[in-house]
C-alpha cells in the first residue's frame, strides 16, 4: 500500500505535540520565528499568582510540564486564569516581520490541543503546543532556504515535493494569495505556513478514506464533500 503524502509532518503517526529535542519558540535570541524570549523582560510582565494546575504561584512547574514553559504560561495567561485563550495566544506568538499570528491560525492551533472543547488551553495543552510549534518552526527554518523569514513561491513548491506532494505551480499561487504578504513577491509567514500544510494534511487524510485503492482519486457525492469539509477542516 503505497504512502500518502505529508504522513512526514509534525505530530502525524503520533499524538500532537511529541516532544522534538530543543527549545520553544522564543528562546532563540534573535531569530525571527518564535515570541518573547523566556526570562526576559516583553509585553506581558512577568510572573504573576494564578491557579496554574495546582502548581504555587511562580513557584515550580506541575509534573511533566517544563520549567520555561511554565513560565512563559503565566507570562502570555495575562487575565491570571490558569487558561490561555485565543486572543492571549496570538499576543504571544509572532512571526519573522514581527507581525502577531492570525486568528485563524490561533483558533486552529486551540481546537487542536484543547481537549475539553473550552475554546481555551491549560498548562498541559499550552506545554504540548509549544512542542508542536518548535517542530513546525524547525521545518519551515528548513524550507526557508533564503534564511528570509518567509517562504516563497519557488520555496513552496519545493516544501510540497519534499513533502511528497504533486501540486501544480497554480495550486502553489493560488495558495500564495489566499495566506500570502500583499506585495510584489508574495510570501508566507510562519502562521500561514502551518494553517495551509495542517489544512492540507487533514484534507489528505480525509481523501485517503475515500480513495479504497490508493490511486489518487475517488468518486465523491455532493454530500460526502460535504461531510468532509465540516468534520475534517476547523
């Protein structure tokens, strides 16, 4: 049985968020990809009281929850909830141009790690989403050859291929000026890059259950298409 493409991405085959070696976005002076650095002085202050999964205000971080990411939870939870919303997590999130990260994106990412369907994330999930975030931000380093900050047109296409995915180059444009930077080279910031491939994985593997024989196609009814957008796309 022959693989399916982007079966290679971050958290496929595995529970999301597997712990990749490193650090988390933002704790790499300097580099364009992840938020504010841990231990430093940014735009949410610093530690504050907060009932964070039964852990005493700033003091250690629950069991299996890393210490920086504990701290950086009571940084970015800045109504002191022991939750991180959507709007609190897109505060804390910025791409290379320093530019904050979509709302789609966020709500995204929220649905993905928020496993009692609150809208909301505690420690645990936020710990798990950072994981998940530092192997997206290693591969989009990976197929930013330019070292740019952004991915290209040309850079998407050969992030697609690697990837083990055909798509025409108009697929590519398409997708360019859908998430893309309005300019006269469009590109992708890191936000937009995980919306689209998670948008495409998912979309991939809904397919994949339509396609019994694995050859590429399948034959849909207007409601299977249906179905498929509603329960596969958030």
């Amino acid at each position: 049985m022959a693989a399916y493409p982007g079966q290679g991405f971050p958290g496929a085959g595995q529970a999301p968020g597997a712990p990749p070696p490193g650090a988390y976005p933002g704790a790499y002076p300097g580099a364009p990809y992840g938020g504010a650095p841990y231990g430093q002085p940014g735009p949410y202050g610093g530690p504050q009281p907060g009932p964070y999964g039964g852990a005493a205000p700033g003091g250690n971080a629950p069991p299996g929850v890393d210490p920086e990411a504990f701290s950086w939870f009571q940084a970015v939870d800045a109504d002191h909830s022991g939750y991180i919303s959507v709007k609190e997590l897109k505060q804390a999130l910025v791409n290379s141009n320093w530019s904050t990260f979509n709302d789609e994106t966020c709500l995204l990412m929220i649905n993905m790690f928020d496993k009692s369907r609150s809208g909301r994330m505690d420690i645990y999930s936020f710990s798990a989403l950072l994981r998940f975030l530092q192997q997206w931000r290693s591969l989009f380093q990976q197929y930013d050859r330019d070292q740019s900050g952004s991915i290209s047109f040309h850079e998407l296409q050969q992030a697609f291929t690697q990837m083990g995915y055909t798509l025409s180059p108009q697929f590519s444009q398409l997708l360019l000026a859908r998430y893309g930077q309005r300019s006269s080279s469009p590109s992708i910031q890191l936000d937009r890059f995980i919306h689209i491939c998670t948008q495409l994985q998912s979309s991939t593997e809904a397919f994949r259950e339509k396609d019994a024989g694995r050859v590429g196609s399948a034959r849909l009814s207007y409601e299977d298409f249906l179905t498929m957008v509603v329960t596969r796309m958030m």
